[in-house]
C-alpha cells in the first residue's frame, strides 16, 4: 500500500470519527427518548463558531477555551429539550421530527444573525507541526480525534450497559410509562440526554473547526452523514455509530479523489442505498422499522 493511499485513510477516518461522534448525539436520543434529532448537526455547527469566538475573541488558548465550549454547548441543549422536545414529549414520532427540523432552521439562523454568512479559519492548536510516519504524513489533530472517538464510545459502552442511570435511559425508550410507575425519573433523564447529546456535537465541531473553515453549511451537511452513519452502523448501536461513521469518512475521502470531488457529499447517500439494500440491520443494530 503505497504512502498517498495509506495517507487519504487516515483523513478518511478523521472525518469518519467526526461523522461518528455527531451520529453517537443520535444514539443519545434513540436509546432514551426513542426521537431522532435532526438538529444535531446544528450542535456541531455550534460549537465550531462557539470554539472560534472564544479561541481568538477571549484570546484563551485551546485547550482552555474547549471545557468552556463544551459547558456551553450542553447549556444549549438543555435549552433545546426544554423547548423544542418537553412540551412535545407525548406528541407522535412525526411531531418531533417536525420539531426538530424546525429547530434546526432556527438554530442555523440563529447562528447567521450572530456569526454573519462569511466563513472563519481557525488555527490548529498544534500550528503547522505534523508527523511522518512511513512517509505518510499525519497531522496531530487527526490523532487527536481519532483519540478523543474511541475514549468517547468505551465510555458511553460503559455508561449504557454499566451504569445505573444509563440502564434507566435505556428503560425509558422501551416504555415512558413503565419507567414513571417503576420510578424512573424520566424527565430529568431526557434533560440530561440533551445536554450530553448536545455536548458531543459541540465536541465533534470543536474537532473539526481547525480542519475546515467555519461555516453555517458545516451543521446540516455533518447532520445528514451522521444520520446515514447511524443507519449503516445499526441504528441505536453506540459501536455502530463510530463504524457507520468511519466507513462513510473513507469512503468519501476515497471516491472524491478518484472518482470526482464534485459529488463527494452524494456519495454517503449511495452507500445508504446499498446498505438498505444489502444490510437492512446495519452492521451491529436493527432495522429502523425493527427499533421503533
């Protein structure tokens, strides 16, 4: 396998974990409130712009302006549950995709009246420093999200299937009413799968926004692949999110540089269709129709 190859795999998985945490927002949600949350990609959006104004508005470094990122991300999503999801929350699925769709649109604009149309570039934490491997060139900020993916799915594992309070998220989704009468403090989960799911969006725009320029597109096109990374993984797999995500980042990657870049944001579509097709479960969960 030759350098360039091995090097377009690499940014291939970046974007892919990229793709993965955002879809993981998804999984949140699925797995405790049992909603979709096309909104999602907005968090990411967010906390890019988030990450940018603090980074070189407050002049805090880095690493001292993520944790204030990320507080303020889940803020947002507490916001977000209070008004978009609570007042719905005995409404039908097709309400709350409504809902969120809608909250998405505000949120973006939201975000224009705020930030403007015009994109931002944002320095990498690590400057120009990079790493050569093998004569395969690797930029430490693709490590860094490579790192932070795989930390975050071991602790959501373990939060889910190992904790108290995420066996009763899981609780929750299978039956609301059940949870209440068995004392399930169903409410307050639902906030706090907000605010968590919100977090990670943010986080997944904290990672990305030294990568890309900073745009207001950036939200709805990392929603629309996270979602089809969710499928493809399985939907409602926390392991699947990460694996649908990773498969549509190399994918993409690979075809937009031999086949054409134009069409690179079709092609996540097509490998839906052929998991549709193909592999209706999704590599480690079940069918949507199954799930609800």
């Amino acid at each position: 396998m030759d350098g360039y190859l091995l090097q377009l795999l690499v940014t291939g998985l970046a974007m892919g974990s990229i793709y993965g945490l955002v879809a993981l927002g998804f999984v949140l949600l699925v797995n405790s409130v049992n909603i979709v949350n096309f909104a999602q990609g907005e968090f990411a959006m967010l906390g890019a712009f988030l990450i940018y104004s603090v980074a070189t508005g407050a002049g805090l470094p880095f690493w001292a302006a993520l944790p204030a990122v990320l507080v303020l991300g889940a803020g947002i999503g507490l916001v977000f549950e209070r008004l978009a999801y609570r007042p719905l929350r005995r409404e039908d699925l097709v309400t709350h995709l409504v809902a969120t769709l809608a909250a998405s649109v505000l949120l973006r604009n939201l975000a224009q009246q705020i930030w403007g149309p015009v994109p931002y570039s944002f320095t990498e934490p690590f400057g120009d420093r990079v790493w050569k491997v093998g004569g395969v060139v690797i930029l430490p900020q693709h490590v860094l999200i490579l790192g932070v993916t795989a930390l975050l799915v071991g602790l959501l594992y373990v939060f889910f299937f190992h904790t108290r309070t995420g066996k009763m998220l899981r609780a929750a989704s299978q039956d609301r009413q059940a949870a209440q009468l068995l004392g399930i403090p169903v409410t307050r989960l639902g906030a706090l799968t907000f605010t968590l799911a919100a977090a990670l969006g943010a986080l997944a725009g904290v990672l990305v926004a030294p990568v890309f320029f900073v745009n207001l597109d950036m939200g709805f096109v990392m929603g629309l692949k996270a979602f089809v990374a969710s499928i493809i993984g399985g939907w409602g797999s926390v392991p699947g999110a990460i694996a649908g995500g990773l498969v549509v980042g190399v994918v993409e990657v690979l075809a937009a540089t031999y086949l054409s870049s134009q069409y690179k944001d079709a092609f996540a579509f097509l490998i839906l269709v052929l998991f549709l097709i193909l592999l209706p479960r999704g590599i480690f969960g079940e069918r949507i129709a199954d799930k609800a």
